[in-house]
C-alpha cells in the first residue's frame, strides 16, 4: 500500500469518526429525544422482567445439573462429564455432549 492510499484511508476514518461522533452528540442533545427515552425505559424494564422469569423457570433445572457436578466430585471424579442420559426428561441432544478429547 503507498503512503497515497494509506493517507486516504486516514483520512476516510477520521471522516467516518467525526460523522459517528457528530450524530451520536446530535442524538444525546436532540429535544426530541426525552420521547425516545420515556419509550425505552418502561421496555428495558419489561425487558429485564421477562428475562428474569426465564431465569427463575430454569433455575431448578439448573440446580439438577449442579448437583450432579458436585455428586461426581465428591465421587472423586477427577474431571466430571455431564451425562444427558441421566436428565431424560430434559430433552436433551445426547449428539451434542459427545466425548472430545
């Protein structure tokens, strides 16, 4: 690459940046913009709500699975190996958890 191109492709960033830059301050200043908020906010918190009931609805299975992570170290199992025959009702992809060493 010459020092030609190299210096347009400078040049490019910094236009790009500064455009980037420009727009970004636009949109934090823009008197419109109190709307944009007053509508995202109540939607990041129904957001937050729906991913907590999700966590909450998978945190047995959860507890299922570390609890036989914990069974097989007390075992004395030096490297424990998630065994989706044991969890059937799970309906888990045995292909999935194949051995890959």
């Amino acid at each position: 690459m010459s020092n030609t191109q190299s210096f347009s492709v400078f040049i490019d960033t910094i236009i790009i940046c500064s455009c980037t830059a420009f727009v970004i301050m636009l949109g934090a200043v823009a008197p419109g913009a109190t709307s944009v908020f007053s509508f995202s906010d109540p939607m990041m918190g129904i957001l937050a709500m729906v991913n907590l009931l999700a966590l909450a609805m998978l945190f047995p299975f959860a507890l299922r699975v570390l609890k036989d992570f914990r069974r097989q170290l007390k075992a004395g199992v030096d490297r424990p190996v998630f065994d989706p025959a044991k969890f059937p009702d799970l309906d888990i992809d045995a292909t999935a958890w194949t051995d890959r060493d």
